[in-house]
C-alpha cells in the first residue's frame, strides 16, 4: 500500500538499484545485503511506503522463534506472565507473518539451563532467540554465551543484559526513570526525617532502580538516611526478612520490584508502618492497598508493554529485515489512586469489586 505517489519504481530510482532489489529488501528475501536493505527501507519509510506484509509473507520462508520466559511460580503473575501475555498479544495479532513460536516456560533453574543448552548445541532448532532471562545462573550464562559467540541466531533478551561473552540487545524498563520517580515521591511525601529502606532485587548486575532511587533521596533531602537491602528474587521465601525490616519502622519504603511489593503488602496487614510506602506494578493485591492508603504510589514498569515491544522488534527483524540495533527502554508510569483504575484497564489488570470499591470511595 503506497501513498504520496511512492511506488516501487520510486524508491529504486531513488536508490539506484532495481525494482526488483526493492521488492527484495522490502520482503526480508536473502538475495539482498543488509547495508541495502536497511537504505532501502529508510527510503521506503521518508517515501510513505509501506508493503502489504500480509500478501508478501505467502511467499517468505517460516522462521522459528524460540521464547523463553522465567520465573513460573506461584508469584510470576505479578510481572512475569504480564510478559509473557503481552508476547502472546503480538502473535495473536500479527499472526499471518510467517512466524511459529516454541514457547518455552521455565519453572526452575535447571528447565533454564536445559533450554539454552538446547539451542546452544543445536537440539532445539531456532531462527532467533527471545528470553526474559533475569537470574540467570552460571552454567546457563554459559550457554547463553555460546548462543551469543556462535553468532548465528539474533538474540533479543528483556530486562536485563547478560555478562560473559558476547552482548545481546535488551528491551526494558527505564529502571533509571523507576528509580528518580520513587525517589522524588518520597521525598515529597515524607514530612519527617529518618530511615528511608529501600528493598532491591539481588540479580546478576547491579539494582539500577535501587540506586536511581537512593540518589534522587540523598539529592533532595540529605536529613534522610538511605539503606538498600536486596533480596533474592526466586526461589525463597522473603516473608520474615521483610517483616523485621519494616518492624524497624523506617519512615518510608520503597520496594523496587513486584514480589518485595507484596512480601512488604503481606508484613504491614492492615496497618500501615511507614510514613511513605512506593511499590511497584499493577496486580490486584497492590491496587487494593494503594485504595486503602497502605501504599501511597505504584511505579507501573508496563510488562506488557515490554513483552509486546520484544516480539514485535525481532519480528521485523526477521520478516522486514529491520536491524536489531541498541537498547529499548519502556518508560514506567506513576500510579496513584486517582488514576489507578484507569491504568490497570489499560494495562489489561483484573480488579477485585472490594479493591474498586475501595479506589471509589
């Protein structure tokens, strides 16, 4: 479908190559380099061009994208199957490109390991790889890293990026913005000086969020003293960690990813025993509490958002030849009562008639 007059021939004059050049690159066909393709398709673009896919991938070879998703257990509802259900809209939506998907979801550390093994020695066949890998363990680094080196399959990771060899793109949350957010909410909210605790995640790098957070604090209000303690992720039971943290009664809490949210929900009951409580993400339990003042504001990291934005970047990779270059980032959003439902229907977050009863009133 071309508007503006632009046409095939247009964009190969323009480019100096053929049209049957053009319609190659713009139909992700091997007998094209990427250097053209990608000029081609910024032309194709300045142009206001744009191909029917939908009639082209009739003719294009079916590519295999093997997704990977961790953590499934019983608290991956609060972000991760976010993810996955935001990944799974995309192929829903775009599902006549010539795509299939082996979704691979990952109920422990060994069913991780195993499924990058799997694609590292080439028993899975797969054109491009997609992974919410966090926490990834050492021996499955390693075979990330044989999956990175090889260099055969584009690699697309969300949230975080792996050490080892080779490096991957990564669609994620703006954790930098996540964390002045917070910082910057309670340090406006909280009246009185004190112990500011934030509660991070103890991953393979450094707590972005975490540390954006701990910096704005000290920024605005230096009679405010700062203590991170991360916490493991997967695998273990914060809940009595958490509950003697806040029994210490810090003047304000910030817990940096869903789960602390509702260890930290969980400990305080029905009283609340901070002064400023920010949490993170959108689930039932966490908007209940934000509509009965136990917590005062929820950054939203949009995991659909990012699970979406993943599947379709390395879907144009494959079927339109867009270059997979940089990071992505997710912008989070400030969530407090006033706009709290609105949010979680736009983020597709059932509610409870108690908790929309609560955030009515």
């Amino acid at each position: 479908m071309a508007r503006s007059g632009a046409s095939l021939k247009s964009i190969a004059q323009k480019a100096g190559v053929s049209t049957t050049t053009v319609h190659r690159a713009l139909t992700g066909k091997k007998d094209c380099s990427q250097a053209m393709r990608e000029r081609i398709l910024q032309i194709a673009q300045e142009e206001g061009y744009e191909v029917n896919y939908r009639a082209a991938a009739l003719n294009m070879r079916v590519r295999r994208i093997a997704y990977i998703a961790g953590w499934k257990d019983k608290d991956s509802r609060f972000f991760v199957d976010k993810i996955i259900s935001g990944s799974l809209s995309y192929e829903e939506e775009m599902d006549y490109l010539p795509l299939t998907y082996e979704h691979i979801l990952c109920s422990s550390l060994d069913d991780l390991t195993g499924a990058l093994k799997e694609i590292a020695t080439g028993h899975m066949k797969a054109d491009a790889l997609v992974g919410h890998l966090i926490s990834i363990p050492d021996k499955a680094l390693s075979y990330l890293g044989e999956i990175l080196e090889a260099d055969k399959i584009p690699v697309l990771l969300m949230e975080s990026a792996p050490t080892g060899q080779g490096s991957a793109p990564v669609v994620g949350v703006d954790n930098a913005v996540a964390g002045h957010l917070a910082g910057e909410i309670i340090a406006r909210m909280t009246f009185a000086s004190g112990r500011v605790l934030i509660l991070s995640q103890r991953m393979n790098s450094p707590d972005v969020n975490a540390a954006d957070a701990a910096a704005e604090l000290r920024l605005r209000r230096p009679d405010l003293e700062v203590e991170e303690v991360p916490l493991p992720l997967l695998n273990e039971d914060n809940s009595s960690v958490v509950r003697k943290l806040i029994d210490s009664r810090p003047v304000a809490l910030y817990t940096t990813c869903a789960r602390h949210t509702m260890r930290a929900i969980e400990a305080m009951g029905r009283v609340k025993k901070v002064s400023t409580f920010v949490g993170s993400e959108l689930f039932d339990e966490s908007v209940k509490a934000l509509g009965s003042g136990l917590i005062d504001a929820l950054i939203d990291k949009r995991p659909d958002e990012m699970g979406r934005q993943a599947m379709s970047l390395m879907a144009e990779h494959l079927v339109r030849g867009v270059p997979l270059d940089g990071d992505r980032l997710v912008q989070p959003v400030l969530v407090l009562r006033s706009n709290a439902a609105a949010r979680a229907r736009e983020a597709g977050v059932s509610l409870s008639k108690e908790t929309l009863r609560l955030l009515a009133r």
